[in-house]
C-alpha cells in the first residue's frame, strides 16, 4: 500500500519549490482543528470545499490513511438520491489543508478562493480498508456533516485509479435523503459563516503553497489581541517554553525593561519590556513575515535595553535553532559576515525579540537575486534644523513627483524622526540603476526647495538641514521594516501611511507605538501589502 509519503509526493509535484531550499511536507504536524463533536473516537475526518478557481467547484475531501483523498465535484454534492455527479479525483491533500479557507494567489495551483463549505467525520460501509474500496472503484461512505449526512456512494467509470479519473457521485435513498437539494442553496462557510464572495473580499488566510503543508496556511492579518497563544505568554513566568505558531520557544528574562517609556507621552508610550517586545513581534508576525521572507536581515540589538549602547548583529548565530533559515552570501568578501538569517516563518519574530533584536532591517533584494532589488529606498533623513513640518514638505513633493512619473510609491514613518517611500520594482534593476533613479527623483525634488536640503555627506557639513539619502539603495543596505520597533524611548513603531496623512495635522514620525499599532492596524490593515505584488519598471526621467 502507498505510504503517506507516496500519496503525498504527486500533491508536492504540483507545487513550485524551487523559490525555497526547503522541501515539502516535513516538520512537525500539530493537532488539526476539529468540528465540534467530532474526531473523538478516532473517526476519520471529512471537508467538502467551495473552491472558486477557474471554475467554481466544491473539493470533497475523505481522511484516509492520514490523507485527504480528494474528488473535484463541478456540480457540488447533493442530498437528492434521484441526482447523480460527475466527481473528478484530483491529488491527496495533506491534512492541514482541511481547515483551510481564505485566499490561494492568481498564478499558483488551485489560485482563487476557498471556504469550508462543511466537514464533519466518516465511515466507509461494508469495508474496513476504504483505501482499497477506492482502488476497486467503488466506495460507500456515512457522512456526518452540517450539511451532507446519510450514505453517499462514489462508482468510478473506467478501471484507471488515477488522477482525472472520472467517478460518479450519488446519494442513497436513506432517512437523510432531501429531494430537490441543491448545495448552492447553502453558501455559507460552516467555519466562518462567510461566503467565497467575502472570503475573497476580506481573507483572513492565504496558502503558501512553497511551504511546507504544517506551515503553508498562513495569517493575512496581525494577531487579535484575544489569541490564546498570545495569552500564553502573558501567563510564563520569567521566562520558560512558549508555544507560538508551531513552534516551542525558549524564552528568558521576560520582565527585564528594553526601552524606557516616553515621558511626553507615558499612556501611548509606556516601558516596553522583553515580554512586551516579543508580544509585539508575534501579534505583526503575520505581516513582518511578508517583509523578511525570503531575504536576509541586519539586526539592531539591545540585549540589555537602551540603558546600555545597542549594536549591529548580521551573522546567523550559532545558537540559533535549526527550524530558523539560513543564507550564505555568496559575495562576502573576507572579514565580512559570511551567514545571515532569514526570518521566514511566524516563529522566527518572537525568536528575535527574545534575541534582544529590536530593530529588524531586511535587505531590499532577496537572496534568490541578491544583486537585485525588489523595490527602491527613498530616505527622508530629517537635519538637526529640520523640522517635522519640512519633512512634510519634501514627502509631499516626493507625492507630487511619483504622481507625475506614474509610480506607485508606499511612505512610512519611521518611528523615529522621518519618513521613507517604498518604490516596488521588477526584480531586474541592479542596485547602481534604482540608486541613480532615486537620486535622480530626489534631485530634482531638492532643486524646488534648495533651503531645506543639502547633498553633503556629513552630518557636520549639512548646516542642520536634510539630506535626502539615496546611498542605502546598495546591497546589505538596509531601512528598518515596516512594523519594526525603534530603539527609543516608549517603543514606537515605523508604521505605514496613506498618502492623504501627510495632510493628517495629529501625524508624528513616531506616532505609534508598540502599545498602540494594533489598534491602527485593526483600523486600517496592512497599508504596505501591495509593495509585494505591485513590481513596476522605473520610468525614464528624461
Ligand atoms: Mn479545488
């Protein structure tokens, strides 16, 4: 008989790896989310899921030697016996996939959206091997479901057992039999009571099909404030195992104080201990992941708090647990950090703030294409005489600029005294072509307001006013990302912001803190998501 590895391997073949060293299917695999009153004696799961690809279908799923053997039922199953569906066999699921409901991206296996159209558990009738039954062509299976219930029999046509095998779905005439039944009278997700259209609307999960099936479903939102894991670690004492998002966390020194509160502002700004800062990094996990997926990241760390002077740390350390990803750079010369981590699961966040790592500064290329960067660094590097009100000048000039190239361009503030502007670009410019764009933009920006910036490269030399910095669009420079705290006093955040809060009179470089992003994201999302899927080309400047 085929093992779980074998039923697994064609599901794996249709997915695209080649973006990740990682293979598919391993890891530990937690304890999938049960219906209510279910799974309790052992009895095999099923789920029935309304899957809008190409096609609307409705994917019915059968937990069988620790798979889900699945059939695509264009039609949908149905409680009328006088009905009978065409049922296609498509790959085993892994079983994580049966909670699964949210958002698969355009372009990857089975994009378009999925709800959890109902599950429950199942018997096979009149076989104890329904692996075997399946083989032969024919099973007979008890579903108890919200919805499907009663004897349903599924008669393949043909001798083949393989995938685009077709099969008949039908419904005996038993007790649960419902004439005239049709699933789409039934819309709704037994999960979360959504349907695909507010699901597609608003997803709260995406599958990631590069990784591996106990991670792949993955949170589009940050954390609520109710999560129990989230709970969890306010219950630790000083320290101990942390369970978070699969992982086991050794934490430590969780009441040490890292930054101090702000006194202008003790209520927005309090102390921010360790506990608070990893508490931090796991509620906008879910988001700083999308921003260091994928690339390697330079470290600010403060083991000690601000009491004591932070540091750069770039290399991997030895210490670090084997589940945190790697990446050697390739082009490091001698003397320089030859072994980088790549923060690129949800675990891999609380990690660094147990590692005293306060400012994260992911590289603008990743390390598929380190010599290429996937957007363009605008630095808005506000001068000892510079106030915030001229900072507000040159990023709305900025505005005006991308408005009239064409360009689509995300600002935040950097929780500490400026703004930066995100410009996403295709993956084939080299770091000497976005560097001489951006100072190009700049310049030109600059020409209009001569008195508020200076082009000199010391601090010293710049008269107290700006500098627009285009130099960190180079390889290994980096700008802090966006949810990453900042090193100061209260623990502000650089948030992302619309380009209508520039005109927001109550926006402050560090308006929000660790104490108050959730709150704004709750309000407004992650306003720097299309930075991923926005790639653009840079337009000549003439
Ligand atoms: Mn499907």
């Amino acid at each position: 008989m085929a093992t779980t590895e074998d039923r697994l391997r064609r599901y794996r073949d249709k997915r695209d790896f080649s973006r990740t060293p990682e293979p598919g299917g391993e890891g530990a695999v937690p304890a999938p989310e049960l219906p209510e009153g279910a799974g309790a004696g052992g009895a095999a799961r099923f789920v029935v899921q309304r899957h809008r690809a190409r096609r609307l279908h409705y994917d019915l799923r059968l937990e069988v030697d620790g798979v889900l053997v699945s059939f695509a039922v264009p039609k949908g199953p149905t409680l009328d016996p006088d009905v009978r569906r065409l049922a296609v066999r498509t790959e085993d699921h892994p079983m994580e996939y049966a909670d699964f409901e949210g958002v698969i991206p355009a372009g990857e296996y089975g994009g378009g959206d999925v709800i959890v159209w109902d599950r429950g558990t199942w018997t096979p009738h009149d076989t104890h091997d329904p692996a075997a039954a399946i083989a032969a062509g024919e099973l007979h299976a008890d579903l108890r479901g919200d919805k499907l219930r009663g004897r349903f029999v599924l008669i393949r046509r043909g001798d083949r057992d393989a995938p685009g095998s077709q099969w008949l779905l039908l419904h005996k005439h038993d007790d649960d039999a419902v004439a005239g039944w049709d699933p789409e009278d039934h819309p709704r997700s037994v999960r979360s009571g959504r349907t695909n259209d507010e699901v597609a609307d608003d997803p709260e999960w995406t599958w990631d099909s590069d990784a591996p099936a106990d991670r792949a479903e993955r949170r589009l939102h940050h954390r609520s404030a109710e999560d129990p894991e989230l709970a969890a670690l306010d219950e630790l004492g000083r320290g101990g195992t942390w369970r978070f998002a699969g992982r086991d966390l050794r934490l430590t020194n969780l009441d040490k104080v890292l930054l101090p509160e702000d006194p202008a502002r003790p209520d927005d700004a309090p102390v921010v201990t360790k506990r608070d800062l990893v508490r931090h990094h796991a509620r906008v996990a879910p988001l700083l992941v999308r921003y260091l997926a994928g690339r390697a990241v330079n470290l600010r760390r403060y083991p000690d708090g601000l009491s004591k002077a932070g540091f750069w740390h770039k290399a991997a350390p030895a210490h670090a647990p084997d589940w945190l990803t790697r990446w050697r750079y390739p082009d490091a010369g001698r003397g320089e950090t030859q072994e980088y981590l790549v923060a690129d699961s949800e675990a891999a966040m609380p990690w660094l703030a147990n590692f005293g790592a306060v400012e994260l500064h992911p590289w603008t290329s990743c390390t598929a294409a380190h010599d290429r960067p996937t957007y363009a660094l605008f630095d808005i590097d506000p001068g000892e005489d510079t106030t915030w009100e001229e900072v507000l000048v040159l990023a709305r000039l900025h505005r005006t600029a991308f408005e009239h190239l064409g360009v689509a361009a995300f600002p935040k503030v950097t929780g500490s005294r400026g703004i930066q502007v995100w410009v996403p670009v295709e993956p084939r410019y080299t770091f000497d072509q976005t560097r001489d764009w951006v100072e190009g933009v700049s310049r030109a920006v600059g020409a209009t307001v001569p008195e508020l910036v200076s082009w000199e490269w010391g601090r010293s030399d710049r008269g107290g006013r700006a500098r627009l910095d285009y130099t960190q669009n180079a390889v290994n420079r980096t700008l802090v990302a966006p949810y990453s705290v900042r090193a100061r006093p209260g623990g502000p955040v650089s948030a992302p912001i619309t380009w209508d809060e520039l005109d927001d009179p109550g926006l402050r470089p560090d308006r929000w803190t660790v104490a108050t992003i959730a709150e704004r994201l709750d309000r407004v999302g992650d306003l720097f998501a299309r930075v991923l899927e926005h790639r653009q080309r840079l337009p000549s400047l003439g």
